[in-house]
C-alpha cells in the first residue's frame, strides 16, 4: 500500500453519534410544516428516549448516514403530512434487502433509525451457500458480479410481481443486494465486494440497474462490514433523491451522486478512507446518457479509487480479471501521443520479459543466440500481457499533466479521445493516480497474485533518473531506500530502455552515470539484475527521435503542421485518428490529431 496514516475510525463513529440508535428507542418527536414555508420544506426531528424508557432522553446528534436512513423511511410519512388534503396518497419506496457473506449491515440501518415498516418489505440472508444457490442459482464463487445480479433479479421479481396489484401505482419498488468478503482471521485474503440495486425512479417506470465493486481499507472485519453498511444507505439515498425521471443525470449531478457515496467513510487525502470505488456499472433510463469510462475517470480523479483499468474494447475492467496468474509488463507514460518509440520499447522489453528458454526460463532467446545456437529457441511465456499507464500524478515532473483535468471540471471528450488513441494499440490501458513506482508495483502485483505471476516496468533512461532522485522521498520515513525496499517487495523487475544524447552518444543501463550519492545504489540494483538493460532495441529509430522527448516531437511537429509527424507514429493509431475524427476534423488533419493528443 501507500504510505497514508493508518486506517482509523472516523470520528463520527468513534464518539458514540450512531451507537445510541436502536429501532425500539427512536421516536419521532415532531413532524410538521413549517407555518411560513412551502410545503416542501418539511421539518422533523428524532430524539432518543432515556435508558428508563421514560423517552425524554437528549435530541441525538444524528450522523449523514443515520438522517439518510430515516429520511427514506419517513419518506411516505413525510408526503402524507405535506398532502393531507389530496386525494390520492404520495408514493414511497418500497423493497426487498438481500445480503450475505460478511455483509449484514445495510437493512440493519433502517432497523435501527426507525420507521422502517415505510421502506423495507423483506430482508434477507442467505448465509449458507447451498441456501443461497437454492434461491439465486449455483455458483463457483460468491463475490461476484454475477451473484449481486442474480440476487437482484431474485428479490426485485419477489417483491414486485405479490404486491404490483394491491401498491403498484404508490410504489416505487427496489431490491438491494451486497456478497462481502471482509477481513479473515489471518487477514491474507481479497478484501472486497459487491453492491447492487434495482430500482424504479418513480411507480411504473422502467427499472434501472447500479452494481458497484468496493474495496475494504479497515484493518478489521467489524469496521469494514460498518462500512458497507454505510455505504449501502449512501448508495439507496443518492439513487432515490439525486435521479429523477428518464433523462439521466446531469453532469453536476453525477458528481454529486459519485461524492455523496462517500459521506461518513472518510477522504483519501485526510487518510482514514474506509472504502475504495474502484469499478461501478449502469444500466437503465435513470442512467442515461452516463457513460462508464467517463465515471471511472472521475472515481480516479477524486481519489475515490487508487486506479481503474480498460480493457482493448474500452471496458472497466477489475485488474484481478485481467491479470491474474499473469505476466505483466507495464510502460508508464501520458501517451501525447503514442509513438513509434514507445512501441519499440514494450517489443524490445517484451522479448527480453516473455520470452524464455524451453527447460530453462531464466535465459532468453537472445542470451541462447549470443551462445551461438542459431535455432529457434524462444517460448512465449504462458499469460503474458502488456499494460499501458496513464497517471493523473505529474510523473514527468516538468508541469506537463493530464489536459483534461482544469480547475473548471472535466474535458471528458479529451480523455476519451485520448484513451481511444492509446488502445488502438491492441494493449489496455491503466488510469491511476500513482506517483511512486513502488505503488503501481504494489497494486498490480496484489492483482497478479503473490508468486503467481511476474512483474516488470520498462522505462526510460529520463524515468531513471527521476526514480533515483532523492527529493521525491521526502515523505516516506526511510527516504529512497524505503522506495526500492517496497519495490523489491512487489518482485519488481526494471527494463531500462536507452537514449541519445546531444551527439547521438547512446547512453544505456549499463554506461549510465547518476549522482554520486545514489550510484552505489543504482549499481547494486543492476547487478543483482533488479534493473536490466534492454539490449535489442531499433538503434536508428532512437537516433530518429533523438534527445527529446517522443511524444514532445510529435506534437510540436503537428503544431507546426509538418506532416512528417506520422512517421512517427504507429500506423494503427495514425488510421485510428484519421477514421475517427469528426467530419470538420478531418477535414483538417492537423485539429483531428490534436484533439487525440
């Protein structure tokens, strides 16, 4: 992990606000209009009664997650005050709670807030796993995607279809459904799960459809299923009172929707974050117009999620899904744009990282030809995959970050476009907000599997030295040693590709000269071949780019309008802005290219 402050205990939770709830101690003290307002501003107020029962206990100091709750269960209450002269009753929702594995917390909440007869019609727990597949069918593993969205088209059709005739037209009927794998007792296992809800916006709607994945940061199980308790209210509040008819949110909305999933769960920046977002899937009229790989940006971008992965198609994906039990060699970069020069880095790494000698996988098809044996003696590694990695940090150093983040909001075309560009590659791409190395190192390797794949970066000789400089350290206790420790931890292998200098000297793993104070370091690392030089690269295609910066020579030559710029780029990502541009772009190469980059 990262060097945050330990997880804790919010202090919302540490104080005692929620521990005081319970169902049968909450009363409602007054529920009335406010004589000089309108209509829709109710007032009401719990109050807890006193440990004698007497009920003249202290007014409570009710948490987010508490007035949520109780919120939706005076819902119906609330609109039969503010219409009592209408004819027709108001609506409520209404419906069905389903969850197992470590997750018990959800529907307790409404319990214990009050009121819940105005909101829950069953709820369920389906522990045991042959009683679960009794219900929802069988299954290999139980933290799955597919089971919250079997568990939901369950318990939505069982709470619909009895009571469709006698509340139909008054209710807006839900199922929500959570499977959590929380901390075991050794603490080794996949901390994680999944959330769903089906729901109608309003009575005789079309039902939509939100299924989250949720990483657990607490360091017990008690504190992680408290927090999918909160979560899961966060979620059916926000899903019942943000998203209104068939139209979809609005981008405000939206962001008001991601943030208000995170109230009473802490923030990444103040360190005590209980939960991670980290993949989220819509479907239905109240999502409309959402675009998954835009709401994943904005996860990674408010810190809501260490990281989000896209597969070639474009899809979020779970990095367990697709790298598990794998080889994975990872290039960091911004991609503006994707050039020649990075492809023939991931081929020269790859060569070097997949290939392996038959009965001896610690030698190379190029270690075996430097021995003088001619034949083919190169066996791709099994699982290999290349990843490409955009991060929302800085990585370059040089004031040259993300173009689609301003203090105005999101460019969310500029990202797709970009994200599109680089996965014309054939290669999936990693959107993360990691600076160090040892934290992409740490969040992939927990994806491959402890000693159950392999890990590499391939990088440049301008990254190196980056990597290598002490001021970057600054925040971890055992400065640039702490770093490499970490990294070392992961079983992370480094491919340091070469460059050029100013007289198109090449400058390679081995020749490369760094500060005094670290190149004890650096030598050590080589030797013990934690980096490794990549040997097998195009020398006159490095000698083309020359000294500067790749992506930087494209782009000034687009700027400036020199149409040499595509030969040095990939022709499947040249074809990809050529085909896609808009028809006005097109018609000027140079704002089509641009509006890729």
């Amino acid at each position: 992990m990262s060097s945050r402050a330990p997880l804790r205990r919010p202090n919302s939770f540490r104080n005692g606000n929620v521990r005081p709830f319970r169902s049968n101690n909450v009363l409602i003290r007054t529920l009335r209009t406010s004589p000089s307002s309108s209509s829709s501003s109710l007032r009401f107020s719990p109050c807890l009664s006193s440990s004698n029962g007497q009920g003249a206990g202290e007014e409570s100091l009710f948490t987010r997650t508490a007035e949520k709750a109780l919120a939706i269960n005076l819902r119906n209450a609330k609109e039969r005050v503010l219409n009592s002269t209408d004819a027709d009753e108001p609506w409520t929702n209404y419906g069905t709670f389903a969850e197992i594995g470590a997750a018990q917390e959800v529907a307790r909440w409404f319990f214990r807030v009050g009121g819940a007869a105005g909101t829950v019609a069953k709820s369920v727990s389906a522990y045991d796993m042959t009683i679960s597949d009794t219900q929802y069918g069988a299954a290999k593993r139980y933290v799955t995607m597919e089971r919250v969205q079997s568990m939901l088209e369950y318990e939505y059709l069982q709470c619909q279809l009895p009571l469709q005739t006698q509340r139909g037209s008054k209710t807006a009927f839900f199922a929500f459904a959570d499977t959590i794998a929380a901390r075991s007792y050794r603490g080794d296992n996949e901390q994680h799960g999944w959330l769903g809800l089906k729901f109608q916006t309003e009575p005789g709607s079309t039902p939509s459809r939100i299924i989250i994945h949720i990483r657990l940061l607490d360091n017990t199980a008690e504190l992680q299923q408290e927090a999918t308790g909160v979560l899961g209210v966060n979620l059916l509040h926000s899903c019942f009172t943000l998203l209104k008819g068939e139209d979809g949110p609005t981008p405000a909305v939206l962001d008001e929707f991601l943030a208000s999933l995170m109230d009473d769960l802490g923030t990444w920046d103040d360190g005590n974050q209980r939960i991670q977002i980290d993949l989220m899937k819509f479907e239905g009229p109240a999502f409309a117009g959402v675009d998954e790989r835009a709401v994943a940006l904005r996860l990674v971008e408010r810190k809501i999620c260490e990281a989000t992965v896209f597969d070639t198609d474009g899809r979020v994906r779970l990095p367990s899904d697709m790298f598990y039990k794998k080889n994975v060699l990872v290039l960091r970069g911004l991609f503006r744009p994707f050039t020649k020069l990075h492809e023939d880095m991931i081929s020269a790494a790859s060569a070097e990282f997949f290939c392996e000698e038959e009965g001896n996988p610690s030698r190379t098809i190029y270690e075996s030809t430097k021995n003088g044996q001619d034949e083919e003696v190169c066996y791709l590694r099994d699982a290999s995959q290349v990843l490409l990695e955009i991060s929302t940090a800085d990585i370059t150093h040089n004031g040259d970050s993300l173009d689609w983040t301003t203090t105005l909001g999101l460019d969310e075309k500029k990202f797709l476009n970009r994200l599109d560009a680089v996965l014309a590659t054939g290669h999936p791409v990693m959107l993360s907000n990691f600076f160090e190395y040892f934290r992409v190192a740490q969040y992939l390797q927990q994806a491959i599997g402890k000693g159950k794949g392999h890990l590499a970066i391939v990088l440049g000789v301008p990254a190196i030295k980056s990597l290598f400089d002490e001021q970057y350290y600054k925040t971890l206790s055992g400065g640039i040693l702490e770093n490499f420790g970490r990294m070392a931890r992961a079983d992370l292998s480094m491919y340091l590709y070469p460059t050029v200098d100013e007289k198109d000297n090449v400058i390679t793993a081995n020749t490369l000269e760094l500060t005094e104070e670290v190149d004890d370091l650096y030598q050590f690392l080589l030797k013990r071949k934690v980096i490794r030089p990549v040997e097998f690269f195009d020398k006159a295609l490095l000698t083309k780019f020359g000294s500067q910066s790749a992506s930087k020579k494209v782009s000034d030559m687009v700027e400036s309008g020199d149409d040499a710029w595509m030969e040095y780029m990939p022709g499947k990502v040249v074809d990809y802005i050529k085909e896609n541009g808009t028809e006005e772009e097109t018609l000027d190469i140079k704002a089509a290219v641009k509006s890729y980059m």
